[in-house]
C-alpha cells in the first residue's frame, strides 16, 4: 500500500483534551475490506490517566443539580442532530452497516437517550417512612457511584454507549468509555461535541483500544467501582473474574439466541415482514435479532414458502446505496464465522433455502474485497446443533416445525440464553400464557423491538446480569443510602 495514503488518525480524549497515543491499531472499512482508520492501542498508562481526569473531576459534576446536568445532556442531543447526516456516514463507513439504518435508527437513537436520560434523571422520588413511637423519620437518598467503566459494543456503536454515558453522568457520574476498537469514529466524532455541550473536563473520557489491553485495565482499576458491558457472554466471564477482587458494581447485557414462536393464528403478512426484519437487521448483528423460528406444523409449509421470498427481497450491498437493506458484516474473521455456521448446517444434513451458496450476490467493483453475506434461511437443523444453541450474530437464522404449546415453550428455553423472544398469535390468554413461561428479558407479541426506556432492558441465564432503563439505570449508576433522624 502507497505511503501516500492518509489515513484517519484517532486520539484518545481525556480530561476534556485529545491525547495522542504512540501505539496505534488498524482498523477496516467492512464494505471494502480496507484500513481507512487508525485508533489508539490504549493500555494501563492511558486508562489511569483518564480514571485520574474522571476521579478529579467527579466532586464538581456530582454536586450540580440534576437540572443543570439535565441541560448539558440535552445540549449535546442539539449538537448531534444538527450533524446527523455527518454522523450517520461515519457510522456506516466504520461499521458496515446500510446508510438507511443509520440514518433512521443509529443516530436518532443516540441523540434520543441524552434526551431521555437528561428528563428522567429529574423525576425520580425517594422513599420516606415515619416510626412516630420511636420518635425517628427515616429516608432514603441515592448517591451517584463515581467513576463508572463503560464499555460498548461494535454492532451499534454510538447508539450503545450513549445508552451507557447519558445515564451515568445524568446520575452525577464521571465516565471513562472505551468503545469497540472496529468502530470508534462515532465515539472520537462526539468527543470533539463535549466542551461545546458544557460538559467539563474530565466528566467523559474516551480511551480507545482492544479488550485485552484497554478493557482489562478499565475492568481491573481500583479506582472504577462500576462497570457497564454489553458484549459477549466470554468476555463477560473474564469482566466478572477481573473485577471480583474490587467487590463493583456490574451491569452485562449480553448475547441471545432469540426465538420467535408463530402459532397458526398469526397475521401471516404482518408475521413475515417483522420476522424479515428481526432475523436479518442490521445484518443480523443484533443482539436481539431472531436466530431460532418454532412455526406451527398446520401452516409451515407456508410460512417457510413466503419467508423465504420475503427474505429474497431484503437488499444486500454497498451500505452507500439507500436502497440497501442490509451492509457489510463487521470484519473478515466475523464473516468467515458465520458463514462456518452454514457448512456446519450443511455437513449435519440441514437444507439451505436462500442466501449463502444458494443466491448469487452481485456487488459494485469497489466493494468485492467486502464482508458481505446474503440473508439466509436454513431448515432440518436438530435442536442440539450448534446452529440453533449458539449466537451466530449474522443474517442467517433457522426455521423448525413444532405441534404443542408445552412443546414448543420447552424448546425456546432450551438454550443458555434468555434475552428476548417474539410470540405471534391473536388468542390474548395464549399470548400471555406464552410470555409467562419463556425464559427471556423482553418478550414481544406480534411486534418486534418496540422499545419503552422507561422499561427494564436485560437478559436471564448467560443473557446477562442486571437491567438498563429509566428507573433501572438510576438505580445502578446511584448507590442508595437509608437516614434515620431521631427527633
């Protein structure tokens, strides 16, 4: 590759500065499979030094008033939607993902949850109770943590830590971030928003880098008792062992293996397009995307035959074109990964109905070296095969017969994860019959990923500990403290 190439070069921003970093990382433009960016490799040094900045500047930030913090988070939402189109080019240059997507969901959304937060962090109420006999009020108040360790994920990478951010410092909280080391551009972009927003510094510190250098000394560091992640469940694990000896808070949204259960009363044409979109989204790399499709025996032949068309007609290529529905998956290594689950499905017998090896997919000269896949749909996979017990993370999702309610609840709980789930039926006490029984955080009927931020975000089993939300995300970004005044 010529010298002459400039490439994008990431700083570090700490204590409202941007901070060089003499180690840098490459990081690929997923549509042409090219280094276009390069990122700090952030270790130790750096983390202590924005935990130093965060540290410094937490007694200041928490003592202002919830209005005056609320006003800062919202200015900050202004300064992001005045630059969204800007925003929502870098976010699907960085991450692979459609330009629509972008557009309607990922930059939208990240403004959003700096509005949300900076309103709901002024409606809380505290608990108060009398004990006139012992001459004594109690109270409770909630006191913001300190320096919180966040760290988001690749897939929505503004959406999901300013989820993480506008929370935390809404609480009082200083942070300390690290986003994923494939996409930063977003994170460095809103960095450069911050001092303009009001924020001071050392309220919000970005350290780019890797997991093993930058998020091992982030999760390890005395001085953070909080961390969020949302991520991998073996990432998870490590997080958990790494910050044990510190006793700290923890808050882990995790992977899903997320079933749909479509009974034969459904609204077929409603059920096909949302399931369309929920299996292959943002490429599939959701955490909440449908990965597993239990259809009632009476009706399956049919719902696999308009599936499968349906699923043809969702649009893969240059994440540039509107017209696109889904981008590039995020790096070669992921695409090879996924694309494995489909030869596994193979090898065991399963039939490939569309999609990869079955479709061609034809793609403009600049993006042939990309990480592309079509959407795919496989049928005949054993419930024990890893196909239907493992997060594939990609547009690939597997469709299956069922006859019983029992049945098919028994199944869609029969893996390690319990995030979420979709139920399609028109009988009400099925639908919450069903909801009942599953074992997953979220449960949807006849829709999918409608979303309250008022309601409780997060997983059971291997999906994660803890959840996100309003009152959810006050109450871990805050410690609670019980006063008891004898008069």
């Amino acid at each position: 590759m010529s010298k002459d190439i400039k490439y994008l070069v990431l700083e570090n921003y700490i204590g409202g500065k941007f901070v060089p970093c003499s180690k840098l990382i490459d990081s690929f433009n997923p549509s042409t499979g090219t280094v276009y960016c390069k990122i700090p490799d952030s270790g130790p040094e750096e983390v202590d030094a924005a935990v130093r900045a965060a540290k410094e500047a937490f007694p200041d930030w928490s003592a202002k008033s919830p209005e005056a913090r609320s006003k800062v988070l919202n200015k900050l939402a202004d300064l992001i939607e005045a630059r969204l189109e800007e925003f929502a080019q870098a976010e699907s240059k960085d991450q692979g993902k459609a330009i629509t997507f972008a557009r309607n969901v990922d930059i939208p959304r990240a403004a959003h949850n700096f509005r949300f937060f900076a309103s709901s962090v002024l409606h809380h109420t505290s608990d108060c109770s009398q004990m006139d006999h012992m001459g004594c009020l109690n109270y409770t108040i909630r006191c913001p943590v300190g320096v919180a360790g966040l760290i988001s994920p690749w897939n929505l990478p503004l959406y999901l830590l300013t989820w993480k951010i506008a929370p935390a410092v809404a609480a009082g909280n200083t942070v300390v971030a690290k986003p994923s080391e494939m996409t930063s551009v977003t994170a460095w972009m809103m960095c450069q928003l911050l001092e303009e927003a009001g924020f001071p510094p050392g309220v919000v510190n970005i350290v780019f880098g890797t997991g093993p250098r930058a998020g091992d000394a982030l999760v390890s560091h005395p001085d953070v008792p909080l961390i969020s992640f949302t991520g991998g469940t073996a990432t998870a694990r490590l997080i958990t062992e790494r910050s044990a000896p510190y006793c700290k808070k923890l808050s882990l949204e995790l992977g899903g293996k997320n079933p749909a259960i479509i009974f034969a009363d459904a609204d077929m044409e409603q059920c096909i397009s949302t399931t369309v979109r929920s299996s292959f989204s943002n490429q599939g790399e959701i955490c909440l995307c449908t990965s597993r499709i239990f259809v009632e025996r009476s009706i399956y032949p049919e719902f696999l035959t308009r599936f499968v068309e349906a699923a043809r007609r969702w649009k893969t290529g240059a994440p540039t074109d509107p017209s696109n529905d889904n981008g590039a998956l995020i790096s070669k290594e992921h695409l090879q990964k996924v694309k494995g689950y489909v030869a596994l499905a193979l090898k065991e017998g399963a039939q490939v109905h569309c999609g990869e090896g079955v479709d061609k997919l034809t793609l403009p000269e600049q993006n042939a070296g990309g990480y592309f896949m079509l959407p795919t749909i496989i049928s005949g996979v054993k419930d024990s095969s890893a196909l239907m017990q493992e997060e594939i993370f990609g547009p690939v999702t597997c469709v299956t017969p069922f006859d019983e309610e029992e049945e098919v609840i028994s199944r869609a709980n029969g893996v390690r994860y319990g995030l979420s789930a979709t139920v399609w039926s028109r009988d009400v006490g099925r639908v919450h019959r069903v909801a009942r029984k599953l074992e997953a955080g979220l449960v949807w009927t006849n829709c999918w990923l409608v979303r309250d931020l008022n309601l409780p975000f997060g997983g059971m089993k291997s999906s994660g500990i803890g959840r996100e939300g309003g009152v959810d995300s006050y109450h871990f970004f805050t410690e609670v403290k019980s006063i008891t005044i004898k008069h």
